[in-house]
C-alpha cells in the first residue's frame, strides 16, 4: 500500500501544491482517518465529514494564521485543527490534556476566535474584519455559519451592520438542513426552496460541467447565474442583498475544484459577499447519513457498524420527557418548548406523544424565553428545555420577561453541572448564580430521577416562575413513582440527623455528601445528612437549627463556588447572625477545562478527601468520644 497523502500534510502550505485529483483523495483519506480516530474517542463526526472539501478549499486558496476563519459554534473544526499541525494530536480529541472539541484561541494560531454556542461568528468576523480595515490592513475575514445559525438573533443582528462597516468580509452559508436535529422555521423552509428547484439542479450540472472544461473563469459565471435566476423568485438572494451582502450560490459544498475557483473569485471582491455552500451532514458514513441526530455528536462508536454501546439506564433528560408526557396527558395547558436541542433535552421522546403541545424555535434561546411569556400570559403552562449553558445567552428576557412579571414559566436546566468532554463552553457551572439573584423565581436541584419527576410537578403547580437543574447522563438509578408527587416549597429533607457536623448535599453531589456524612459517622462523629432540594428559597428555618448546635456545616454543590448554593448558605446565616463555620465544596471561580469528571474534580477539590481536609481544624475542636479502637 502507498503512503497516504494524508501522511504528507503537516500545515497547511502542504495541500497547495496539490492537484484538485489529489485533493479529492485527499478528503476521502480524512474521512476515514475521522472515522476511525472519531471510533475511539467520540466528538462530532457527522459535521466534520461534511466540511472536508469546504475546509481544503478554504486552507487552499487562503492563508491562516494571516487570514481569519471565524467558524459558528467551531465544533466542525476537526479538519481544520488536522491541516493545520495537529494531526499527530487527533487521537487526543476531548481526552485529558488533548485538543478542545471545539476552536481554542490557546490551542493554536491558527484558531482564531473560541466558540462553542452558535450565532458568534458573523458577529466575530466582522470586528476582525473592521480591526483590520482601521490599520490598513489587506488579509482576508472569513465567516463560516451553517444554515441553524440563521435562526439565531445575533446573526442578524450582524448582518444588519456587516455592509455598513466593511467592504471586505466573506460569508460562507454552510447549509445542511441540520444543527442537531433537523432545523426548523421559515429560514429553514426558504433555503430547501433553493435547494429543490429545478433552476439550481440545472445551473448545478452547469456548474459541474464547466469547471471540469474550462476552469478559472467558470465558476464565476455559474454561480452568479445562479444567484440571478433565483432574484425575485427565491428568498435568500433577496434577503441578503437587502442587507448589502452580494449572494452567490448555492453550489456544491463537495466538489473542490468549484470551491477553489469560487473562493479565488471571491478573494478578489472589494464588497462583503455570502457563498451559499450545499453540504452532506455525515457524508462518507453510512450509518451518519441514516442517523444524523447520533452522529452530529457521539461517544466511542464501532467504525465499521456505526453501533454504540447501550445505555446502561435512562438519562436524566429521558426521565424529564417521560415525566412531562404524564403531566401533559392530565393538563390540557402544559406546553414544551426546546431551541433546537429535541435530541440533547429528552423531548423527542415528549413530541410523539404530544405534537401539538411541542415547540422547537430554533436556535434562539432568547426569544424561547419570551415566546414562552407569551404563552404563560394566556393561561399555559411553559417548560422550557434549555441547557444550562445556553440559558445564559437569554438571561435578559428571564429577568425582564418572565421574572419581573411573575409569569409560571418553567426552566428545565439539562447539563448543569460539569459537562466532561465538551469542556468550559459547556460546563453548566453558573446558572445558580446567574438565577439566584432574580425576584420571584423558585430554584430545584434534584437528588435523583424519582425527586426530578417531583420536581417537574411542583413546578407545574407554582404559579410563578421555576428553575429545576440536572445533569447529563443517568443519575443513581432509583425506582420512579407511578406518578410524582408536589414538593414542600423551600424545605429541605433530612436524610439522618445529627448535632456535631450536618452536611448539606445538592442535586448531582448528594452522593458526595451521603460519603462524606457516613465516614464522619463512622468515625463516632454525630453528623446530619440533608439533601438540600432548593436553592431558593433556602430552608433557613432548618439551616438555622443545624447552625445553633453544630460546630461546622458543609455544603456539596457541581456549580462554582461563588454565587453558588454554599454562599446562598453563607448569606442566610450572616443575615440571622449566626457564625457557624461552612465548608464549601464546589468548582472554584475559573473556567474548567474539558476532561474525565472524576479527574477534574479530584483535580479542583470537588471530592470528599477534600471536604475531609477542610473539615480537620472544626472536628479536632470535638469531644474526643470516638471509635478510637480502628
């Protein structure tokens, strides 16, 4: 067997002097190296085998680090972190110590701008395109969005200032009907209007023909004549020249030589302009074509079948979407509401059963929160299924929409707590603080699936607005109610009791704090255990029974310390002018790389060891009445 291409390519200067033959090999060489690399490690296969051609022709025709390619959300940078020196490290992908999934302005100078969340890189790009344009710059910007980014905000809001503030910026619309699930709304519905009409199969044969005769000047030709065959008749060209962006396309987002002879084309405008690029999500993997939710983003998988290990139990997200069926089938009101995360957030499994109580927006968490006001306004009852981390891009309309107006809307907080292997732009390590400070909203943390099912209907009972925050992946597996029952607002459980030590455990670190309680037991301490369930309201008239007879408290909470659970703790007994000392075990205030939980949080202290440690001085304080005999 020769040597791979592949083998060959260390930067970006090395696919240059390549053939467009060669490069076409190329690519199909980096699919199956993905495949195969992507088998051990998991990460996002399905849209990093649909940017291969686009990224070689990107790496071909420009020059990074020098030019700037801004990619929306970044976790389809796969290829280009391989071309760009670090394919020795590909293995390494979301392992300890190994490359980001997605782009890390620390990790090379070729990444440019980190991202993470979706609707950032027209916006990004275009302060680079301008920074440039102030010292009389001359390299290029160039901005890669996939089709979901369109239905977020922020896109707009960029692309209503792109053509007024640079004459130089380079828009690439990278369409492939899917973010994670299939996209929805009127953009979605538009761009499959170009897609499917008769003009564009046409001037796409055209396209292929002309290339594969004529070269340079072709592609130039074809797609302009595209874009002038679909003005007046198909809404994206009108649309994003109204904005004063010159619309070219669409074209085959897979075929190379057409990509190069475009982008060559387009290097030389003097005006912003968008390429409207048609990709394959999953393209070259079978068993990505047939399921592209699972492979937009996966564990290990097998490399040949496609097939992953099974779940072991239900995840926290299945428990929520099963729990949110009953509760729907007896409230004619109740409504569900994702931005675009169906898959990620269980309510796949709710729309079925529900299809008309379901609502996907899109990528656009804000206007969910608002959207979902509205509803609550005329009577409905509003889940909102939005991870941690993505809830904070809407923290506005919480506050001004839901909050300020006491409005019944529920958040069903998925992925709070450490996120693992898809690192600091994920971590749901903030939402208790970003909430906690906000009027009127109730906050939840479940210790496992039978207290989420619970939760989930107290919050359905409050007529204000709630906050419940769970994990990802399964929790400990305990048996589930037929059907939940309404928690006591504000009041914690007592799990065990005790007068020397109590031990507060929040959600997804109970577990922690049962550990921690038992070895303190068995060591003849008298320690209580308290599974804290609310964040707010505090149970203050139980924290304030513990604080007048024992000698210290801990608290366990998988949120960052400041703000957290353990200051909200903190807060409450300054302000009943108690000094009972608090260990507090929690994620300190700096942004957690991405890795094994288990390795990050002995790493950082969120361990029992640690609250041990801390505990020492207030337990050698103690009578010595224990079970020395060891």
């Amino acid at each position: 067997m020769g040597k791979l291409l592949l083998d060959t390519i260390n930067s970006p200067a090395d696919i240059k002097s390549l053939s467009v033959r060669q490069l076409e090999s190329l690519a199909e060489e980096i699919r199956e190296y993905l495949i195969q690399i992507l088998a051990k490690t998991g990460g996002h296969l399905g849209p990093n085998l649909g940017v291969v051609e686009l990224t070689l022709a990107m790496h071909y025709v420009f020059d990074t680090p020098s030019d700037k390619f801004v990619f929306d959300v970044s976790h389809q940078t796969y290829v280009h972190k391989l071309l760009t020196g670090r394919r020795q490290q590909l293995s390494t992908m979301r392992q300890p110590g190994g490359l980001n999934g997605f782009m890390l302005r620390t990790e090379s100078e070729h990444d440019c701008y980190g991202a993470g969340h979706a609707g950032t890189a027209l916006s990004a790009a275009l302060g680079m395109a301008v920074a440039r344009d102030l010292v009389g710059g001359r390299n290029h910007v160039l901005a890669v969005a996939g089709d979901a980014a369109f239905t977020n905000g922020i896109s707009f809001e960029a692309l209503n200032n792109i053509a007024q503030r640079t004459k130089r910026m380079i828009v690439v619309l990278n369409d492939n009907e899917w973010s994670i699930d299939r996209n929805v709304g009127a953009i979605a519905s538009y761009l499959h209007k170009i897609v499917t009409n008769e003009h564009y199969s046409n001037l796409h044969d055209t396209a292929t023909r002309l290339v594969e005769r004529l070269g340079g000047k072709a592609a130039r030709h074809v797609v302009r004549k595209a874009e002038e065959a679909a003005k007046g008749m198909l809404w994206p060209s009108m649309l994003f020249e109204e904005f004063g962006l010159t619309y070219y396309g669409p074209v085959d987002g897979h075929n190379i030589g057409l990509l190069i002879e475009t982008f060559q084309f387009l290097k030389s405008q003097d005006r912003p302009v968008l390429l409207h690029a048609i990709t394959q999500k999953g393209r070259g993997f079978q068993p990505a074509l047939e399921k592209q939710k699972k492979f937009h983003g996966l564990g290990p998988y097998d490399p040949h079948t496609g097939e992953t290990k099974p779940a072991a139990q239900k995840t926290y997200s299945e428990i929520f979407a099963e729990t949110l069926v009953k509760l729907a089938d007896k409230n004619p009101k109740l409504v569900a509401i994702t931005a675009a995360m169906p898959n990620g957030t269980g309510l796949d499994l709710f729309r079925p059963h529900h299809p008309q109580k379901y609502f996907d927006v899109g990528i656009a968490e804000e206007h969910g929160v608002i959207f979902a006001a509205g509803l609550a306004t005329m009577g409905f009852k509003p889940f909102c299924a939005i991870y941690s981390t993505f809830l904070q891009r809407a923290f506005d309309p919480v506050m001004h929409d839901v909050c300020l107006q006491n409005l019944p809307v529920v958040f069903c907080m998925d992925r709070a707590g450490l996120s693992g292997d898809d690192g600091p732009t994920h971590h749901g390590l903030f939402d208790i603080g970003y909430l906690r400070g906000l009027p009127n909203i109730i906050q939840m943390a479940p210790k496992d699936e039978d207290e989420l099912a619970d939760m989930l209907y107290t919050a359905m009972l409050h007529p204000g607005p709630s906050a419940i925050r769970y994990p990802r992946g399964a929790g400990p597996g305990v048996k589930i109610k037929s059907y939940p029952v309404p928690l006591p607002i504000g009041r914690a459980e007592v799990v065990s009791d005790g007068d020397e030590i109590a031990v507060f455990g929040l959600g997804t670190l109970f577990p922690m704090a049962r550990e921690l309680a038992l070895r303190l037991q068995g060591d003849g301490y008298s320690t209580a255990l308290i599974n804290a369930r609310f964040i707010k309201p505090l149970d203050r008239d139980l924290l304030a029974g513990y604080a007048e007879r024992v000698s210290a408290i801990v608290t366990f909470e998988d949120h960052v310390l400041m703000a957290g659970f353990g200051s909200a703790v903190l807060e409450a007994l300054s302000e009943m002018r108690l000094e009972t000392p608090v260990v507090r075990i929690g994620w300190p205030d700096r942004f957690i790389e991405h890795g094994k939980v288990d390795a990050l949080r002995a790493k950082y202290g969120v361990s029992v060891e640690a609250a041990l440690e801390k505990l020492a001085p207030y337990l050698e304080r103690l009578p010595r009445k224990r079970l020395l005999a060891r």
